[in-house]
C-alpha cells in the first residue's frame, strides 16, 4: 500500500485527456485524485484509505471508487455541466464543475466551486485536512490555576497573604478613620465591599 | 479602597474565566464511543462466495441487496471491507478471479470492476457497452485461458465479452444477431474451449449458439421451435442440458444441445407427480443432474436420467433453500438443502449424484423471529481425518447472516438493520427497588481509584497503561447499557421497523438489540409490508406499570391499495399485544393530538376512497373524536398532477360500510400548480411532537417580534419539470424552483418565492417558524440553502410592557386560521459545499436550547450546523447591538467546521436519515442516524449548561476542598500565634 501511496505521488502526468468523446451515447470524464503526502499528518494516509474513497457525480448520479494511482472515469455521461464530489474522510475537497461540451469535444473545463479556481486538468487536490477531534492541551500550571478550583485557591491565598500586607501600608491615620467609620456603621454590609456599592 | 480596588481584577478574571470556556463544542479523540455508538451492516445477501485461499484468512465475498459488496471474516463475521455502489449501479454478479481479485458486474451488466481481496482497492474498471439491455451474466471459468490470462466471459447489454482477469482488457466481443434473442443461460462446459449461449427467440424458439471462448468465433447457430412456448426461466442439469417448462407451467421439457444437435423431451408434470395442481415455476439451482420445481408451496426435486428421463426424488412441504453446487472433489459436487420447521431447521448436505446419502444432516434450533430461511450457500473444509466438513452461509426471512457449521451458528448477523424504514423512541422500564443500584457503586475504594486515575489523567501524569485503563472504564460504564430510565433520559429504546418486516428495539447506551420481533403473519396476510411505526400509548407518568406500545402499520401486498394491518407491540418486552387485518387500504395515517382515558393515541386512518377510519375503535375514542370533529383538518398531495389538497370531516360513513368509526371526508380547497412550469418535489410541515418553549423573539433594540407559530403549515418546494432530473441536464434559464409556504386549514399560500435557475432535489427541514430547504444553484453552480422564517404581525404591538401588566394585550385571544394573519416573512441564502442527503434540527425537551440543523452531506457524514449561521437578520456588518445579540457577519456561503461534525471520523455509509429525540435533561438531544450503517449520539447544541460535563473532576474538587480547609486551619494557627506574641510584646 505504502508503495502505491508513492506511486501516487512520483507519477507526474504532463497531459491528461479530461473529457473524451467515448463510444456510445455520451462522453467519459476521466480525472484523477491526487493528495500529497505535505498535507496528511503522519498516520492520516493510512493504507486502504484510499480505496474507500469516493468520487460522486452530479450528487450521487454516479459513484465511483478509484484506482489504486489515483485515477477515476465516468462513462456515459451527456453533454452539460456536471459536479463531481470527492468523498473522503480526512480531507477536505472542493465540489468541481466540469463542462462536457457537444461542440468540441475534448475541451477541457473544469473550474472548484469553492474558490472559483480553473483547472487546466482534471487533477483534484484536497483543500485541506480536515481534524475531527479538539486537540486536548497538555497540561500546564496555568491551566490549573484557571480553573474554578484553581482560582478558589488562589483568593484564599491573596486573601491570607497580600491583605494583611495591604492594611499594613495603610497610613495609619486613614486607617483609623476607617476603624472608626466601620465602628460608626456598625457591621460593614456587603454592598460596600462591592466594587460600586460603597460610597467612595 | 483596597478591597474594592482588589475585587475589581478578580471578577474581571473569572468573568473572563467563564467566557473562554472552550468555546468549540467538539469531541476529543479519547471521548470516541463514550456517548456515541456505531454499527457497520450490509443488507441482506444476495450472492455469497467463498475465498476458497489455502493461506491467510478465510473470508467470504458478499454483495446484497443494499448494494453492497464485502468481504467477511469467514470465522467472526466481521467486515474486512466493503464498498456501497451507487443506487444506479447495481450489482449483477460477482465472483473470485485469480484468488486474489473480486470481479463485479454491475449497473446492469456495463460496469465490470475487480477489488483487490485482501484490502477491497479498486484495482480496474471496464465499461462494457452492447447495442440493447438485456440480462446480465458473469462467468468465471476456472481453466480457460487466452496468452496465460485468465478470462472472465461477461453477457451483458446483448453481447458476450471476454474480458481480461489481469487488466479488465476486453479480449474479443461478440454480438448476436437474431432479433429478439433472449439470453438465459451462458455455459462453459469444464475442460473445453468452447462457450454454450442459449435462450429464447420469439416466444417459442429456442437458440443455441456455440462459440470458441479463445477468439469468440461463431461456430455452430442452432435453433428449434417448440410450439406452445416457454416460460422464461432455466435450469442448467449438465453442461449440454437444460430444464424448461412450457408457457402453461405444466409440461417440462428437457432440452439438450449435445454436438449442437438440439432435441426436445417433453414430460406432462402430471406423468411423474401424481397431485399436482397448478402451474409449476422452476427453481433457479445450479445442480447436476437434478433440479427444483414449485408447485404452490411443495418444492418438488427432479433427478434427469439418462436421456430425458425424469424421475421425482423428494417433495417437501416446508419451505426450502436450495444451494449451488460445490465441487468437493473431481468428481462429485455436493450441494445443501435447508428446510424449516417450526424451531428448528433441518439442514442437509448431498451429493448431486447420490440423493439418499446424506454427507451431512443437522436439526439447529432457530430463532422463530428470523422467519424462513431465503437462501443458503455451502462451503466446504478438509477435516483432520480427511473426511469433509461443510459450513453453511444461510439469509434468514429478516435478513440476517448466519454462518453455522458443526451444527451450532458459528456467527450471526443482524444485516436487517441495513434497511430501516422507520424509528420511534420509547421510554425504559422505571428501576425498581433493590435493582443494581449497589452493583454500580461497588466501593468506595474503587471508585476513589478511578477518580485518582482520571485526575491523573488530567494533569497528564498517567502512563500509557492508565490511560487505557481508564479508556475502558470510560466505555464500560455499566451506567450506560442499564436496563433501566435515568434521571437525564439519556438512555432509551429506539424501536426501529426494517424492510424485512421485523421490529428491533436498540439501546440508546450501546446500541444492543434488547429484542426483535418479526412481525405476525396470518392467513389473510401472507407478507406484510412495513410501513410506518406510530407511538400508540405512552403512558403517563403516573401509571407506570403500564407498558407502553408501538402501532405498527403495514400493508398486505405491494400495491398502494391492498388492504393494511395494525399490530400493536410492546416496547418493554417485544410482545405483539394484537393485530387487525383491515378490510380497506391505509393510505395516510394521522396520529391525532388526543388519548383516551388509557392513554392510547388517537389514529385516523385514510383510504384510498379518501374515507377516515378511527383507531382505537372504542365508544371512548369515538366521544373524543366526536369533540374535535369539526377541528381535524390534514392535507394529501398528488405528486403526479401537481395537486394539494386539503380536507376535513364530512359525516359518517354513507354506503354499504355501516361502521361508526368511519366518516367521509370533504374536500376544502385545492392548490393546483401549473403543469407545465411547475412540478412538486418537496413537501415538510413541522414535527408533531416539537415543543416551542417562547413565541417572543427579543431582538436587541429591546423590541420583539412574534414567531408566527402554527402546527397547519406546509411547505411546498416546485421544479420547473424540465429540472426534475439531474444536475447538468438542464440550463439555468429553463429552471426554477419556487417554494411556498401553505396554511393547511384554509388552503392559503402565506410565502411564495421564486428561485430562478435552480434545480433540485430540494431537502427541507421545518421547524418552528422557520423552514430551511437545500438545492442546486445552476447559475453559481454550487448548492445553496435558504432559510424562511415567519412572523406575526398581529401581535406586533403587544411590545408595550404596561399593556402586558395591565392585560390590555391581544396575546391570549383566540386565533382563528381562518383570519387573514398579518405576517411578515424574512429569508436570506447561503452557498453550501456538499450535497446533502438528508437534514434535520435538533429537538429538545422543552425547546429552550438554541437549534441546531444536523445534515447529512454526501460523504455520508452528519455535520451540525448552528441555527445562527441560517439567520436572515445577518447582515455583512452587524451593529453592536446585533453583535451583542449573536447575529453573525454575513458570509455567502456557510461554514464547515471540521469538529462540529457529529459522527467525527466515522462514515454512517448510505445515509437514509437522522432522527433527533429530546432527552430528559435540556440541554441534551439524542441523534440517531441510519442508513446501511447506525450511528447514535447525544449532541448538546448550547453546550451542557444543566449539567456537569463527564470529564469534570470530583477528585480535583475534593482536593480543594480539602486544601481549603486545611489552610484555614493552618492561617487560624498562625493568626493565633502572631496574635500571641502580640500581646506579649
């Protein structure tokens, strides 16, 4: 499998005959799917993965498996403006409009609906990779002390260590006044611990 | 000023902590199978072969009615692999070349493929064209060869092919002349060169043609004309015989072309059987020297002596599978015969030449609910002492596979499950007391080790051991496959009907099939079709001992007009409570909104003479109906003449029926689309059972609008009929696609839109007030989706907040449909990628949780798609009012976020549908898909906001918890000693 996996990637074809006027009623499509090995992440191109991809014309009109150097072909087909889909898990590919012309058969036009981009031939490239799963981030200290526990803990130790710290820096006058406001008010309410709810 | 100066930060940082919550809902690879199950099928077996491979493992080649070809573990019965063709490509044969290839013909014998056996890749594809169809026969001669290639004969499209084994090179073609020739049979006599074509011409000629198999030259064109016809079917005794029946059924006829001489030997059927009544139908079997006949329900086995003559063998009375035969050794082949009977099954191995010995006879007891047995294939082994050992691959009535050998089934396979019809979700039994609660829990020691194993795992401390093991205890969880309701009603059943005809109830945990239920046959109906599945009674909560049941309705026969049969089933056990053979068709069911006093639903069931029959017929339900009688409204369409109509109830039933469960039906209006421009191929109205939790839609300039909310509306998508075909037959200027919004009471057509240069298929989703539909944009040439959402205008000026307090509001007056409602509409389209096979939104209990559309694009995935995104007050720059409210930036097409695909890396092969069911818990809908494969999930479309996420860790908690205290401890102690030396100073 590995070796037709490379096999798909050395064949360079320089021409490839993308609609042919084919014996009988319509016009055959040949084309090919290619996906290069950049894009797959190790393990993604796994052997047998290329057998159980796809290639759908016109949504599902015709389904077609390819061969194992990448290479598809619909038979029959009339002239108009086709789409063929590529199905594949792992990898994301444009629909591709493809135009069987009656007048001059053979002419090559086939353009990704997705970006509008022409291709010369009938190669298909996925667009990208598709990942299915979150990737789960490795652990880190910062993540623990983002979570609710992390941060429970980390108040209480705010709280037990930088207050007292705080009160100390206070000028001693203020901080009478304050004893004495608190004295005058009895039992501070929570309001004024809130950040809008005291009165300076 | 400290503290609040100190407090400021910290709200900010947790504010800012709750927001970022990872804001992708998505799955990480480890959660795989946790919440979600999948199930791989591949339908019922038409055609088996055995890989008859010295080494490597054993498999058998299948290909069946899903259109499916795979290869099976011949000793589990797993799939190695397995391709689905395309619905046009069906399969015609298939067969082993080489060993190593797996050659099919299919798409009615023009596309001839071969499969590499061991990894299923494709390894070539030939097209095979011929002047007329005709039928299709694959052929694979063990020792012909052309240049040291194997060659595969193929008759297909009226032309036979030699093909290539290596390459699929077509070697030679050849063509027949005679008109009206008719190809039954082509055969390639062992050990020779030449290749035997017979059939018929007209209706009573027979031809025979004989021709060299290495260049496919003619050699001899015999023919013979036989009077009174032919049946069309043939049985092959020997390589130069074959069995036909004339076009009475009643005579056979042995014909044999030895040397190209054809000579005709005709035998009364009444000569050899003495009680033979009606006209006979050969049985397709490929035996030598003996063949089958059917003579009602008798099979009747044939032996030809000699020259024509024909002698009966056995006649069995149960119905009966015969297989092809097996070569065992050079001389003999040996065949298989399964019969069933009541329990049991009776299997018999033979050889062709030798009827009395038996190489093999097992009784094994079966299943009664897998039905007849249809079909069985035969392999053979060597055992130790060299003697034969036979192994049976047999296609039960439901469609299961079961391979059994030894007298035992080695393996089975639920391969019904490939072709659901129709799903409905049923309740679990409640727990009763005492009932494996404990076993859960087992100890506290236990389950603290877990909880360390999963913290652990979190704080990615674990080895590679540990995170297997808490894999498994992730996937084990006993919670999830118990047989019992659970508090967030996750786990249910999912009563599913199959095409076989058979009920399965699968456990939404792991899937497991708890149990299954091949539906009753009576005398008056010998094969009823599955049709659709209704919840009869679910009942209430306060009377649970009660078991609730499923309405299962099908028809007698394949036509639309054969008379219909209700069973009702229950979901607990699987019991089949009852069943009524009808005495009218059931053309449309209507599962009204009322129970009886019982709980059991009100049905209405219409005919093909358009009368409404109700069900249950008791004097109950009758009272009940007679309440809402002038309420029941429904709406049938007729595809072919592009009409809608909509009825209601006239009066009882006039005629010769004096039934007072039966009225007639009156039609209201009618909606005729034009002909000519206009052609239905999309009709949806909104789920019965859908809650709404609010018909107010706050916007963010603090006004509100109503959602136009009614049960009675329709949505109706037209083609230009030109259109109707695929993709690419038409241009844009010659197709357009209107869609309408259609009140179903009054007849009214609410919304109508043109789309011009669209095509179909439309796919069409309603929910709500808002229906969103999916179809080819010819012009762009990418699919598109437009989503109409619904308005009330009426209630507009309820926005006063006064009005509401004071009750000076409209908002509980009665509506009458009947009004003209006063509303708004707004749409808006988006390009979409793929193609989709089918869409559906997410429900949930109370229907507070934002929406989700789940469609199944082409590539057999299922990908979730936020509601937001099908917004048509998205605009390509939202204010900041409009942002703050969630209104996305307009894009022009949607997006495709890879992790929002529900069934992640899984294929749900030959989507057919999704199904959505509310679970208990809010937040939560479960997601049921199939099609040849079954995937199920439970999906939360704004995330768990009413639960713990499974990954949450009680230990870390507990740890804090801890900590926490012991901090306090430790400050208090501290706090105190400082305090002391305080005073000491």
């Amino acid at each position: 499998m590995a070796s037709i996996a490379r096999l798909l990637l050395l064949v360079l074809l320089s021409t490839a005959l993308t609609v042919s006027s084919g014996s009988g009623y319509g016009y055959t499509i040949n084309g090919r799917v290619k996906i290069p090995q950049g894009l797959g992440t190790a393990g993604l191109v796994l052997p047998g993965k290329m057998s159980n991809i796809k290639v759908i014309l016109n949504g599902g009109q015709i389904v077609s498996y390819l061969r194992p150097d990448g290479y598809f072909s619909f038979q029959n087909i009339p002239a108009g403006t086709h789409l063929i889909e590529v199905a594949a898990i792992g990898y994301f590919f444009s629909p591709v409009r493809v135009d069987v012309s009656a007048r001059n058969p053979g002419k090559v036009q086939a353009a990704l609906t997705e970006n509008r981009r022409g291709l010369s031939e009938l190669v298909l490239e996925p667009l990208r990779d598709e990942k299915y799963y979150e990737i789960r981030e490795p652990f880190s200290i910062m993540n623990v002390v983002k979570s609710p526990m992390g941060l429970m803990v980390g108040f209480m130790l705010v709280v037990v260590f930088l207050m007292p710290k705080l009160v100390e820096n206070m000028d001693p006058e203020e901080m009478r006044r304050a004893q004495e406001e608190m004295r005058n008010q009895g039992v501070p309410s929570l309001a004024s611990l809130l950040p809008g709810g005291g009165r300076n | 000023m400290a503290i609040r100066s100190f407090f400021v930060p910290f709200l900010l940082l947790v504010l800012w902590f709750y927001s970022s919550l990872s804001p992708v809902l998505s799955l990480y690879e480890d959660q795989v199978g946790l919440m979600d199950w999948h199930q791989q099928y591949i339908g019922k077996v038409k055609q088996a072969v055995f890989s008859t491979q010295k080494t490597g493992r054993r498999r058998v080649i299948v290909s069946t009615e899903e259109n499916v070809i795979a290869s099976l573990d011949l000793r589990h019965g797993e799939i190695f692999w397995r391709h689905l063709l395309g619905s046009n490509d069906v399969i015609d044969g298939i067969d082993i070349g080489l060993g190593k290839y797996v050659i099919t013909l299919s798409s009615g014998g023009s596309i001839l493929r071969s499969w590499n056996l061991p990894d299923g890749q494709m390894v070539w594809e030939s097209f095979l064209q011929g002047p007329k169809h005709s039928k299709s026969l694959l052929l694979l001669p063990t020792n012909l060869k052309i240049e040291k290639d194997n060659v595969i004969v193929v008759f297909s499209n009226d032309r036979l092919h030699a093909v290539s084994c290596i390459d699929g090179e077509v070697l030679w073609k050849k063509d027949f002349e005679t008109e009206s020739f008719e190809t039954q049979q082509v055969i390639q006599p062992p050990g020779s060169d030449l290749i035997y074509v017979v059939g018929f011409a007209a209706s009573s000629q027979f031809e025979m043609y004989q021709i060299n198999a290495r260049n496919g030259e003619l050699l001899k064109h015999e023919s013979a004309i036989f009077s009174s016809g032919f049946l069309r079917e043939l049985s092959l005794v020997s390589s130069e015989t074959v069995v036909a029946l004339d076009s009475t059924g009643s005579i056979l006829l042995t014909i044999s072309f030895q040397n190209g001489e054809i000579s005709f030997q005709q035998t009364p059927i009444s000569n050899i059987v003495e009680d033979s009544s009606g006209p006979a139908v050969i049985i397709p079997s490929s035996v030598p020297g003996i063949f089958a006949i059917k003579i009602n329900s008798v099979t009747i086995f044939i032996r030809v002596i000699g020259k024509g003559k024909l002698e009966v063998v056995e006649k069995l009375n149960q119905e009966t599978a015969v297989s092809n035969a097996l070569p065992i050794s050079e001389s003999q082949q040996a065949f298989a015969l399964v019969q069933h009977a009541g329990s049991e099954i009776h299997l018999v191995a033979k050889l062709a030449h030798d009827w009395d010995a038996n190489l093999l006879k097992e009784s094994i007891k079966m299943d009664q609910q897998r039905g007849i047995p249809h079909k069985v294939f035969i392999n053979n082994y060597i055992r130790t002492d060299r003697s034969h050992g036979f192994r049976l691959l047999i296609v039960m009535e439901d469609h299961s596979l079961l391979l059994l050998q030894q007298g035992a089934i080695v393996w089975s396979r639920e391969d019904g499950l490939a072709s659901i019809i129709d799903v409905t979700a049923s309740e679990l039994p409640v727990e009763r007391d005492g009932v494996s609660v404990a076993k859960v829990e087992h100890n506290l020691f236990e389950w603290l080790k877990g909880h360390m194993l999963k913290l652990k795992g979190t704080l990615m401390l674990a080895s590679p051991e540990d995170v297997a093991a808490i894999q498994s205890m992730r996937l084990k969880s006993s919670e999830k496959s118990k047989m019992a309701r659970d508090h967030n009603g996750f786990r249910k059943l999912l009563i599913v009907l199959t095409r076989a005809g058979k009920l399965f109830a699968l456990h939404t945990g792991d899937g497991h099939i708890v149990w299954s239920h091949l539906l009753h046959k009576s005398e008056a109906c010998q094969s009823p079709v599955g049709l659709n599945l209704y919840q009869w009674q679910v009942p209430h909560h306060h009377a649970l001992d009660e078991n609730p049941s499923v309405l299962v309705i099908s028809r007698c026969g394949p036509s639309s007009d054969a008379p219909g049969v209700l069973s009702f089933v229950d979901t607990y056990t699987g019991k089949e409570l009852n069943s009524l053979s009808l005495d009218h068709a059931v053309v449309q069911v209507i599962p009204l909104p009322h129970t009886d006093s019982t709980e059991q639903r009100l049905h209405l069931l219409i005919d093909s003479d358009k009368h409404a029959h109700l069900y249950p017929k008791t004097s109950e339900a009758l009272g009940i109906f007679k309440r809402e009688f002038s309420n029941i409204y429904w709406y049938s369409v007729e595809d072919h003449n592009s009409i809608i109509k909509g009825h209601a109830l006239k009066c009882k039933c006039t005629g010769e029926v004096a039934d007072e469960f039966c009225f007639d039906a009156r039609d209201l209006w009618s909606v005729v689309f034009p002909s000519e421009s206009e052609k239905i191929t999309a009709t949806v109205t909104r789920k019965l059972n859908e809650m709404v939790h609010t018909q107010a839609k706050v916007m963010a300039d603090q006004d509100v609008m109503y959602k136009y909310i009614s049960r009675n509306l329709l949505f109706v998508a037209t083609v230009a009929p030109k259109g109707s075909g695929e993709i690419g037959s038409v241009t844009p200027e010659e197709s357009w696609l209107v869609a309408y919004l259609i009140d179903i009471v009054t007849g009214r057509i609410l919304y109508r839109v043109t789309h011009h240069g669209a095509q179909g298929p439309v796919h069409a989703v309603f929910s709500e007030n808002w229906v969103v539909y999916h179809f080819f944009n010819l012009r762009a040439h990418r699919y598109e989706m437009s989503v109409i959402e619904i308005y009330d205008q009426s209630r507009a000026d309820n926005k006063d907040v006064w009005k509401l307090v004071l009750g000076k509001h409209n908002l509980t007056s009665r509506i009458s449909l009947f009004s003209r409602p006063e509303v708004i509409t707004k749409s808006q389209s988006y390009f979409f990628t793929h193609s989709v096979k089918a869409i559906a939104v997410t429900s949930t209990a109370k229907g507070i949780t934002s929406k989700q559309l789940l469609i199944g694009t082409i590539g057999d995935q299922v990908l979730a798609l936020d509601k937001r995104f099908l917004d048509p007050r998205r605009s390509v720059n939202p204010t900041q009012a409009e942002k703050e409210e969630g209104i996305i930036p307009l894009t022009d097409s949607l997006p495709i976020i890879p992790q929002s695909y529900v069934t992640h890396a899984l294929r749900v092969e030959g989507l057919r549908g999704i199904i959505t069911v509310p679970a208990k818990l809010e937040s939560t809908t479960l997601v049921f898909a199939h099609g040849v494969d079954l995937f199920f999930t439970q999906l939360a479309p704004s995330r768990t906001y009413d639960s713990l996420t499974e990954d949450f860790s009680y230990a870390l908690l507990l740890i804090t918890i801890v900590a926490l205290v012991a901090a306090i401890f430790v400050t208090w102690r501290l706090s105190e000693r400082k305090e002391l030396q305080d005073k000491w100073r």
